[in-house]
C-alpha cells in the first residue's frame, strides 16, 4: 500500500476542493454525473424513466370510423324516414354493407360504421317502425362518430426522447404495438457501510456495538428513487477490508460508503479512495449535518462518502446522491427550492449552512407562503425524533435567530 | 344463470345509486373500503406502508456514553494539565480503565467513554507533553460526549401504529433490531380488460380490431401506488368469459373490469357482477369522462366497472381506485383538493363534472395560487394528446365558460 500511496502522489490531479458550500458541492456533483446510456426494456418495465427514442403512431387513431353510441348508422338524408336495419356490427367486427337510400346497420358502440355512415342515431332516440326503425327529425352528420384518423395520423410522433414515461404514456404505447421501448437506464447502485461498531439489524449488539442504521436508510431511499440496490455490504473500518469492497463493486454506477469520510485515525475512506484510483473531487462541505461527505469519480463510477451519521447519511442522499441519480436518468435533477414561512425560530449555524427535517403543508394557494414546521431533534445523530417529515429546511449561516415569519428555503422529500 | 339472476331477485339490498355526483360517489367508495390487516413483514419491505404495531427502543440511545470526537476522554478537574494516556479505545471497542487523577484514554469517534469521563478533548486541543498529552486550560463539562439514554430511553415508543413508514422510520427500526414488523398489507389487484375488438399490445389488430390500452396502462397506476397486479387478464365481451374472470379473481381485494360497463347490447359487466353475487353500490356518476363508472361489493372483494375509453379509466382509477386502495391500506384515502389559477379559458359541461388533464407549476409560494393549464385531447378516448400532465382540473357543471384567470380545484396526479 506504500507504494500505490506513493505512486498516487507522483500523479498530477486537479486540487481536492474542501469545505465548499452546499451550492458548490451540488455544481460539482452534477458537472460529473452523465446520462446513462439508453437500452430496449420491456414497455411495462418503464414506467418513470425517460424515453431515448421517439414513439410514432403505427396507423391512424381510430383506425376506422368509429361508433360512439349503441344505435343505428344511417346513410346521408335519412332524418325522419324509415329504414329497414339489413345489418348488425358489434365491436370487433365488420359489415360488408355500403350504406345507400332506405335501410341502415345496427351498430355498437366502438365498431367500425359501415361505408357510406353519415352518421349513427342512438337506439333511444329512435322507435320501431313497420319494416325497420323510425328515425328522428333531426341528425347532425358525422354525429356519435370519430372519424379515421381524427386522433392522430399515421407516423405522427405522440413521444419524444426525454419525456417520462408515465401511466398514459404506457396506454400510448401499447395502443401503438410498442412493447418494447428505449430508455435511459436506472444506475446501478451499492452500499457498503463502515465502522467497526455497527452489527447487523438482526444482530444482538454487544456493550460498545450498535445496529447499523445506515444500510437499510439509505436501500430504503435507493427504493423510493426506483433503484434495487445491487449489494449491501459491511466493511468494518480496516483499510484493507474497505479496500476490498470498493474493488468489489467497481462496476457499479454509483457507489455509496457510509461512514468513515472524517479525519480520525480508523477513517480510511479517503485514502482507500485514492488508492483504487478515484480522483476525488471534494471532501468537507460548509453543512450541517454532513460536513465530512466526500465525493469522487472512478471512471464512470460516482463514490459518496456520506458520514456515518444517520441524519448527515439522509441529508446526503436526498441533497446529492439524488440528483446525480436523477441526472443519471435523464431527469431533471434537483428537487424544486420552494420558499415557506418559519412556524418558530430557527438558530443558523455560523459559517455552515443548516439542513433541518420539517413538516410543510401540502396546501397550495390558501396563501401566499405554506407553513414550515422543524422538527425537533437533540443531536445531528438523533434520527429517532425526526419521524414523518417531508421536507428539509436549509437554513443559510447567519448570525442571528432566524425568527418565527421569516420565509424559508426547502425541498421536498422524494415520495415514497 | 337464470337461477342465480331469479335468486338475486328473491334478496333485499338497498336500491343501486345512480347519476349520483363524483363527490357522492367517492364518499360511497371510501364508506364501503375498509382497512385491511394486519401482517409482519420484513423490514426493508415495509417502505410506504402503515405501521399496525409501535416500536419501541429495545435499549437506551446511545447505549453507553459515546464520543463524538477523535481525542482524549479525560476525567474532572483536568483543564491545563498533563495527563498520561494509559489505553486506547476506538469505536467498537470498550476500554476497561475507570478514570482517575493524571490519566486519560485516547478515544475515537463513537467509542464508549471510559468510566470517570468528565469530557472529551479533540485531539487538535492538546499538545504532546513530556509523559503524556497537554490539556487545554478550558474545558466544558461534558464536552463531546453524546451522554447513554439522551436521545431516547428504553421502552419508549418511537413510532406508533398509523406512521407511515419512510426511510428514517427504517433507520430506527434497524436500530432497535425490529427486523419484522407489522404494517397494513397492501391489497392484491387484478384487471380484467372486456371487449371483442381488443388484442393485446403485442398483437397486429385486423380492420376493426384495436389494441388494449387500458389493460397496461391500469398495471401501470396500479405500480404506481406500489402495488404489484396478480392478474391481467381479457375477457372478450361475452358474459360467459367475463363470469369466468370474476370468479377466478374472486379472492383479490380489488378487482378492476374495464369496459362493458355502459348499458348497451355487450354490455354484459352490471348484469355479470349481480350474477356473482356481488352488491351494485352505484352504476353512473354525473362525470365526463366516466359515465358509466360501476361499483360493487362482493363480500371484502371491491369491483371497480371502468368505462373503456382509456381517459375515463384513467379519471376513474386516479378519482375512486386510487383513493379506496389508500383507505385499505391505512392511508390518508384522498388527494389534497387544491386551487389553481386557470390559464385559459374552459367550458364546463351541463350537468355534469368535467375532469380534464392539466399541468400545474411545481412552485410553491411564488403567487397566491399556481397557474393550471388544461392539456388539449379531442375526444373523451383521445389519450395520445395527454402526455405529461401533472393534475386533474376539475371542472363544475355551469352554464357559461369559466374565464382565464378564474380559481380552479385540482388534485395532483399520483407520482410515479
């Protein structure tokens, strides 16, 4: 290991960026994630990513003239008179008939109208005649008709390359035979958490050992984003165990390791980043909590060192695992900064930016500003407090107390 | 079956609502929903579901007193002296020493301090001396140590029957070991899709066929809700195959027909579900699109007749599916009715509510009321032109054209 630490020094790289601000972190974390590539996936597969390739209506919508209404289709001229009913056409099927002077087709709502349909006239405003049905006075033409084509025409593109694909996106889809469709693909992700303390949840920790927290946080929040995590492995704070581990899970595109990204004596995630080779491209932000996150690049592979605090680890994710994440997949990358009022006052931090779980109202327009509540917690590990928030307030370093009225940065939590 | 229809006949059941209002209608779906049960389930795959059970913290938190930073856990009364570092202790491990006069331990981050630990110094605080290490002249009682039992105590409840379980609620669950736990079971779904002129997406439609677009597009929101369908499945138009269907998804808590559900010839879905055995709770509901929307009950069983054209399936599913699922599942069953500001001017329709697609601005406290616009389709089956919407504008029965600039009530669509 002393030699590929020395081998490190001897290369030239652009200078770690250290204790930036939030703003500056997010820039660069977005300046190095790309759009995945694009892969064929089965249309019921898609749902939320983002089209790589447009989608063309195969043949015109509706693809016949199409009855709207259970009733008769009746030929040009034929308001008031009788008609005798020669034909009956269902929905799936087809009448050979072209309609001419005196006589009609039963027809049923989403068949074809047979030729020469002026229009169709619901059973109900008919009535039985001698040797057919009476029609009414009045018929508009083409009425309880769609026309060929009216919808969209042949070859017309209905979705294009970055639209998301969503529940009528699929229906577009299927109407048009496209079960299988280019996308931006999901990145793959892995976790692997450190520090020699953390047993697994189902384990019986020992004195000085506790559950980790982090693992199944941050799976979970890989889920509510889409993703199935790929691995979810524990490294224990041994260089060369974590060494092994992001060797392990070099091939994926986004690599997250919690815990160990400070300056202590068993935090070894930086140097085992630069030695794997990963340009690292900052560590520190001005944040509270998170300060110690560390980002680097292998190749095409994003590693976030995220701290090994539970609420640091979650304000990690939602702020830039996220959106590199999101940008990943074509989508637009940050939450929305929306701006709410302050239910209480709020203590800034000086010099860093503070991040703080809180509860906003899901009104919008009861008034000029929503209500934004922080939640309470004693620690910047205390995650146990922090239940049922939907948002985060970013509270900007300022000397004084923010008071209770004051409008507020936030964004909101990904639904899950 | 005209046994069964007799039979049906001979039963008293409270007459079938009909051409009642949405609001009325939703009111029936959400009185006849109820709660599912309860079932453990593993941890990481209660994301989004409703906790039946607290949790509780199964030991104090922190479990012992804990560093939080790299340096010397040092006894009372130590400020400006020196003092000899007789062991070591790092994260994981615990130090046997109890601390007295002249001595003190090196500690890392999240190690248990040592008996006797007045406070923790950082290492970047002291100075090597001639046998030991140099203490600063200040140092605050209790200094960076997170004491056992601050942030919560054992046997105190942290999360209560009725949270929804988010990725923070996860993390506290790992902690306290609670691998399995009881959450509201979502409910199983299936589909039946009706109609002779149907074939599948992967199908080529003859002249008058059309492939089925409410089949994938229901899975689809179905997904979106977190629900995985058990069955998909087409039924032709024959009652025959439609009663087949009902009973082979008899056991499902919701059971979703599309199409035959109007009152025309093959509309066999009201006169099929009677058959079964189930209650027509209410059959037409003063919408567009959506008319001939069908609802029953068999048993615990939900029956959902949704019109066939895809955009009243769609309406139907966000408006009454979605909103009884939420309820099974324990959640809060509607969407927020919000108010918008419309950009262009919409025509209502008599007599009836008008729901129409629409995109509203993702900002929050920009203005007094976001900005709603319609999205153009032309025809009630028109689903090509609705790509990318965001809400439903819902649009009251009124004689005259609602203005640009007027308020609007819209709901969100589900995000996927």
């Amino acid at each position: 290991m002393d030699n590929l630490a020395h081998s490190n020094e001897t290369t030239s790289r652009p200078a770690t960026r250290s204790r930036i601000s939030p703003a500056e972190a997010l820039q660069l974390v977005l300046d190095t994630a790309t759009q995945l590539p694009a892969e064929p996936m089965p249309m019921l597969e898609t749902l939320g990513l983002v089209l790589a390739e447009a989608v063309a209506v195969d043949r015109d919508q509706p693809p016949f003239d199409r009855a709207m209404m259970d009733g008769y289709a009746v030929p040009e001229g034929a308001a008031g008179s009788e008609l005798s009913v020669i034909d009956q056409v269902a929905a799936g099927g087809v009448s050979p008939v072209r309609l001419g002077e005196g006589h009609c087709v039963e027809i049923m709502t989403g068949a074809p109208a047979p030729a020469g349909t002026a229009a169709v006239v619901p059973k109900e405003h008919t009535r039985p005649g001698e040797k057919g049905v009476l029609l009414p006075k009045q018929i508009t033409p083409g009425q309880h008709v769609v026309p060929r084509g009216s919808e969209c025409r042949e070859g017309e593109v209905i979705l294009r390359p970055g639209d998301r694909v969503d529940a009528l996106a699929i229906a577009a889809m299927a109407s048009f035979g496209k079960t299988s469709v280019r996308v931006i693909r999901r990145p793959t992700l892995a976790i692997v958490t450190t520090g020699a303390e953390l047993i697994p949840a189902d384990g019986v920790p020992g004195e000085s050992q506790i559950r980790d927290a982090n693992g199944p946080m941050l799976w979970a929040m890989a889920q509510g984003l889409g993703l199935a995590p790929v691995g979810l492995a524990h490294a224990g704070d041994q260089i060369d165990t974590i060494l092994e581990n992001l060797e392990r899970f070099s091939d994926c595109d986004v690599l997250i390791v919690a815990g160990g990204v400070s300056v202590g004596r068993f935090d070894f995630v930086p140097e085992a980043v630069t030695q794997v080779g990963a340009e690292l491209i900052f560590h520190k932000v001005r944040q509270k909590p998170g300060k110690p996150l560390l980002f680097a690049r292998r190749g095409d592979q994003l590693i976030f060192g995220l701290p090994g605090n539970p609420l640091a680890c979650h304000i990690c994710f939602h702020r830039y695992v996220g959106p590199a994440i999101r940008k990943m997949q074509g989508q637009d990358p940050n939450r929305a900064e929306l701006t709410g009022r302050l239910t209480e006052p709020v203590e800034p931090r000086r010099g860093r930016t503070h991040f703080v779980l809180g509860m906003v109202d899901e009104v919008v327009g009861a008034g000029p500003l929503p209500s934004v509540r922080p939640l309470p917690g004693k620690s910047s590990a205390d995650v146990f407090r922090a239940v049922g928030p939907n948002c985060y307030l970013e509270i900007p370093p300022r000397p004084d107390t923010i008071p209770a009225g004051a409008s507020i940065s936030f964004t909101r939590l990904d639904k899950i």
